[in-house]
C-alpha cells in the first residue's frame, strides 16, 4: 500500500496562506463560493513532496490499492480527501462490497455511499439492515436500496412476507418502476388495514405512481373523521397519481391545523429601521 496521504490538511495549509494573502478582498459569502473552486484546482496541482496531484495519486493505484488505502484512512485516522472518495466512487471496484462486513461502522458508512445502488451490494445491504446497525448507517442503506428498488425487490418481497423489517420493505418496495400486482397489492393492504399509518402509507402509494390507487384514496380522504395531517397527505397522494379532491373540510377544531397554525403565524420583524425622525 501507497503512504496515506492527508490532502486536505495539506490543502488546508495552503488555504490558509492564501487567505492571508488576500485578506479582506473577499466577503464570507464570497470565501464560500471560492473555496470548493479552489480545492477543485488543488485537485489537479503537483504536490511535490507526493509526486504527484492529489487526483493522480488516487488515479494511478489500482482498485486493490484504492481499498487498502481508504482502510488504512480509516483505521489510522487519517482524513479521508474527497479525491479518494471520487476515484472509488468513480470505479465502484468489487471490493467495496466487501467491506460491508467490516465490524468498523465508518468503514462501513464508507462503502455504503461509493457503492451506492450496485445490485452486487445488495444481498450486504438486506443482511445489514434486517441485523442490529446504526440508524444513519440502515437509512443510508435504504435509500440505496429504494434507488434500486427493481433489482431489489425480490427479496424485499421475501422479506416482508417473512415480517421482516415491514415498514423498510414497504418503503422500498414504494420505488419500484416496473409495474407488479404483488407490489401494488401489498401497498394497497397495508394503506386499508393500518390506519394508524395512513399518512406514511398513502405516500407509499404516491411514491409507486399506480392510479388504481385512486378510487381508494379518494373515498377514504372523503370520510369525515380524518385529521388535517391525513387530510394534507392523502390530497398530495391524489394530486400525485393525477386526481383531484375539492370538496371544502372544515379542520378549525382539528388539533394538528391548530398546532400548524400557530407554528406558522406571522414573527414580526423588530430590527431596527431607519427612521425620518
């Protein structure tokens, strides 16, 4: 393995000189602007104690190498640069899928996100998401998986018929474009028996795009004892899947529009003006 390389306490170096250079030429809003202009240039700048631009080094390792060294990042608590990440992320070499197992959970927030939605990770992302993981870490997972929700369903099918992680299947499964009656079906269900999730569940069927939804949604934003926070998903739902919902409700005694309300009502504005006086 290459020696690991901090690129961005070196870059921070630079940054450093460089806006004391210029100090008071540029605003803070300014400086925001500039500084990823000026770290992309970095990117392609000749570090000579390296050898090499920061982009080049990671680009002239092969994919072995661009695993051991983001490991050896991790492990030794090395910042880990942008540029490794992109070069990954760029490649996604197998051997990202196999650092889904590590028991180090940075690691493995790592190769969630430079794997990203490659069906090779999937069978590493069910088990780690059915298994005990940290929250951030699963809802990483998750939207990997909903980003490839039809490589992804079969098992997601699996599992929920199993009762495994329900609501994650559900969700998933919610992102499916290629239209299936099992999908559709199990959508559906769970939208009519669980009422206590009707909000979550109507933007699953919203999510999958599928009209039949429709005469459903419809009669049950009708009946009158939903509350304003259903009511507000339930339109959306229907708007999403090409409907319409018009007939005026009256929620002015419905605890959820009266706590939005008051959240909502206008904060006057007490700085200070300037004056004719």
């Amino acid at each position: 393995m290459k020696k690991l390389v901090d690129f961005d306490g070196l870059f921070d170096e630079k940054l450093a000189v460089y806006m004391e250079e210029n100090e008071g030429k540029y605003t803070e809003k300014q400086w925001e602007a500039l500084i990823p202009k000026l770290y992309k240039k970095f990117g392609d700048t000749l570090i000579k104690s390296v050898g090499n631009t920061p982009k080049g080094y990671y680009g002239d390792m092969t994919d072995d190498e661009l695993i051991e060294t983001l490991k050896g990042h991790i492990e030794e608590d090395v910042p880990v640069s942008d540029f490794l990440c992109r070069e990954l992320e760029r490649r996604r070499p197998d051997g990202l899928v196999a650092l889904l197992d590590s028991a180090n959970e940075q690691l493995v927030s790592f190769a969630v996100n430079l794997t990203g939605d490659n069906p090779k990770a999937f069978p590493a992302y069910f088990r780690l998401i059915t298994g005990e993981i940290d929250a951030e870490i699963k809802d990483l997972i998750i939207d990997q998986l909903k980003a490839g929700a039809d490589d992804a369903k079969e098992r997601a099918l699996e599992l929920y018929n199993r009762g495994e992680q329900r609501e994650c299947m559900l969700e998933i499964l919610s992102r499916c474009k290629q239209r299936d009656d099992r999908v559709f079906d199990i959508l559906m269900r769970e939208f009519k028996e669980t009422p206590d999730e009707l909000p979550m569940h109507a933007s699953y069927l919203a999510a999958y795009g599928d009209e039949r939804a429709l005469p459903v949604l419809i009669e049950t934003i009708d009946r009158d004892e939903i509350n304003y926070l259903e009511y507000q998903e339930l339109k959306y739902a229907i708007e999403a899947l090409g409907g319409s919902y018009t007939r005026p409700r009256d929620f002015s005694d419905d605890p959820y529009f009266l706590e939005i309300a008051e959240q909502s009502q206008y904060v006057p504005d007490f700085s200070e003006k300037k004056t004719d006086a």
